[in-house]
C-alpha cells in the first residue's frame, strides 16, 4: 500500500522534475551543473524543494535518500561533495550507492520538487508545508521499502 502511495504521489513529477545523476557503472557525478537544475527544478531552482534520491531497480524507482532544502543546487553539491569523501554519514552512501571500484551501482535519479508546485500530501489531509511533508514521505519510503532509505533523521517515524 506504501508503495503505490509514494507512486502515485510521485508520478506527476517525474516526468519534469527528474535530472539523471549517473548510470549504472559510472564514475559517481561529481558536480550538476545549474542549467540541469534549472530544466528540472523550474526557472527558480534555488527555491525552497523537497528531493528524493531514487535508483533504478527491476523497473522500479526506489528512494533511498529524501530531504529538503532551500536551495537544490548547493544542497547537491554539498550531497555530491560527501559521496565522493565519504566521511562520516557519507561513508553509509559510498557503501549503498557505490562498488568498491568506485562506480555507481545503480542508475541514480534526482527528483527536485519546488514547494510551489506541490499541490497535496502524499497522506490525505496531511500539511504541504516542507518539514511535514519530508516527514511524510520519509515515514512512507522506510516502510514501503525498509531498509534502503540512508536518512537518519525521521527514519522509521
């Protein structure tokens, strides 16, 4: 049930609001660039959003990182710094995402959606305020698929 709620809540962004990070068997990305941000994030792309980190597995887009941000493109950059470090929390990202040669595992998607464009919760009757709903969707993605979300923060909630 979890799972097609995510979906479903999903679905009228992905075709928009997706920028490809990496494929499978790729050298991690290292950096976006900012017209790729603002294809996918709308002609404000250092707007308040929520993200979702997905890969590609059997036909399936699962999440494995959700958040929110003020501004997408330095909050990437920040993301994408740690990946390649892999310190502290982003020593549990390399050891998800990555092989031990250093390449993408799994094609990597990125879903940024601009607050101003969520129009629902993914709960019924739920706030659409950005705290409440990386809550939401982070409650959702850890039961729907527990195990694989790398969020410390509001995890199994």
């Amino acid at each position: 049930m979890q799972r097609q709620r995510l979906k479903a809540w999903l679905e009228p962004f992905l075709p928009t609001h997706v920028v490809d990070l990496a494929r499978a068997g790729a050298p991690p990305p290292e950096v976006i660039e900012a017209p790729r941000f603002h294809e996918r994030a709308g002609d404000h792309p250092h707007v308040e959003s929520i993200y979702l980190l997905l890969v590609e597995e059997d036909g399936d887009l699962v999440p494995v990182y959700i958040g929110r941000t003020k501004d997408p493109v330095k909050r990437w950059a920040q993301h994408l710094k740690g990946l390649h470090q892999g310190e502290r929390l982003y020593a549990r990202w390399r050891q998800a995402l990555l092989t031990p040669t250093g390449r993408v595992r799994q094609a990597l998607k990125l879903v940024i959606i601009p607050v101003s464009d969520i129009r629902s919760a993914p709960l019924p009757n739920f706030p659409t305020s950005t705290g409440a709903l990386e809550y939401q969707l982070v409650s959702i993605a850890s039961e729907a698929y527990p195990g694989r979300l790398l969020n410390h923060e509001g995890n199994r909630r």
